[in-house]
C-alpha cells in the first residue's frame, strides 16, 4: 500500500459556470504539476466528459473516478462516485429523467460534451445548473444502489449544502463521508459538526488554479472507489490520512 493524493471533486467545462479551459487534457496537466493522483470528476448532475477524462488520463500515473454531483429537490448537492463509468450513466439516466428545463446559454453559459483533445462533440441542452426532482433520500439510495460512494458536498458552506438547506444530518440518512471546501480546515469542521463520518476535503475546481487547492489523502492499494470505500471504514489497513485519522 502507499499514500495517494485525492481531490475527489472537480468539474469539467460540462458543468455551468466552469471555464472552458477545463478540458479534460488541461485538467490532467494540472493535476500532475499539482501531483494529484486521483481524481473525482463530478459535473452537475451529468457524467458525459468521464469518458474524455479517463482518455486525456491514459499516459498519466492518475485514476479518474466516475462522478456526478446531484442536485436534490431540496437543493442540496451530493457527489456520487464509481468505478463503472457505466453505474454513473446508469444514474445519469434516471437524473436525466428528473431533471426539467433546459440550458439557458445566457445566463449560465456553454455545456459542451468534449473529446480528450477539448475539441467539441456537441452541447448538452439540459438545465444541469437546475435541482432535480428527486429527494435527498432518494439520491443518495440511488447512487449507492449504482455501486457508488455517497458524499455530502462542501458542508462548511451555506448554499447548496446539507447543513446549509436542512440545518442538520438526517439520522440514518446513509452517506458515506461528509466533503469539506478548500475554506475549512479539517480539524475546524471536525468540532464544528461533529459527525462521526469521514471528512474527505475537496476542491470543487471550477477553473485549473482551483485544482488541488483542498484535497484527502488516503492509504490504499490503488486509487479506485472500490480502495476508498474500504479506507472510510479503516477496513484491511486502508485509512484516511488527514490528520483526524490517526
């Protein structure tokens, strides 16, 4: 086993709001220089440039994780991370099928699907930026139902995060870690919430200076969903090393 650098959450161009320079090999560039060995790509509420990502990874030494970031009804945002790019379009599709409205480029700008090399295959024309129809609850059975990690998005912030929209933790509610933003640090949101689930901090990049700004470190085999699952439960020696986790 060894150490690897996380940063479980960045969005490519896909997702409102995201600049265009984060194609996916300008991602993968920049998370070497920042020696980041997995990656979690979660656009929202979409996993369409997965699939470039894992390509522009290909001659890197860094596992791209298959992700999405759902937006519940109660607009919250929970990322869901996998293995299978398969299980993330599998959940995709029911996303989609919950998911009204349509991009308004004006206001929230392009969401192209891309290719490895940035190049543009089409636009995606539903609202991403938008809240789906499902409940939280909902969500997070979904993704774990798909085989994946269920992780509460950046709960130190106000907008769009389960502190935020519910003001507490739903008892019983089966997340399987709790993200906190590049503004807090671990040990401040340890006292401050007091979860006993992991904290796993992460970027939420928007553009490529953003990548790597807050990441987790793990002690795992190899970097895929599968490893991680086990070090969230300090399972077969795999652990989360953020200083909390002894």
């Amino acid at each position: 086993m060894k150490a690897f650098r996380a940063d479980l959450h960045i969005h490519t161009c896909l997702s409102p709001c995201a600049e265009l320079e984060m194609s996916p090999r300008g991602i993968i560039r920049t998370a070497s220089e920042k020696e980041i060995d997995i990656l979690g790509v979660c656009d929202h509420n979409s996993a369409e440039n997965v699939s470039a990502m894992r390509d522009a990874a290909r001659p890197f030494r860094i596992s791209v994780l298959a992700g999405m970031e759902v937006t519940s009804q109660e607009e919250v945002h929970v990322l869901g991370l996998f293995d299978s790019l398969d299980s993330a379009l599998g959940l995709q599709e029911i996303v989609y099928a919950h998911l009204p409205g349509e991009n308004d480029e004006d206001a929230f700008g392009l969401q192209p699907v891309v290719n490895e090399q940035g190049e543009v295959l089409r636009f995606n024309e539903k609202l991403l930026i938008g809240a789906t129809t499902l409940a939280l609850e909902e969500v997070v059975s979904l993704i774990r139902s798909h085989g994946g990690l269920a992780i509460a998005s950046h709960i130190d912030r106000e907008g769009f995060s389960i502190i935020g929209q519910l003001g507490f933790i739903p008892d019983g509610l089966p997340l399987d870690a709790l993200e906190t933003s590049p503004a807090m640090p671990v040990e401040t949101a340890r006292q401050k919430f007091g979860s006993r689930l992991p904290l796993t901090p992460a970027s939420d990049a928007h553009r490529l200076e953003e990548i790597g700004r807050a990441s987790t470190s793990f002690w795992l085999v190899e970097g895929t969903v599968a490893e991680i699952r086990k070090a969230l439960v300090r399972q077969d020696g795999r652990k989360v090393m953020n200083g909390e986790e002894a």
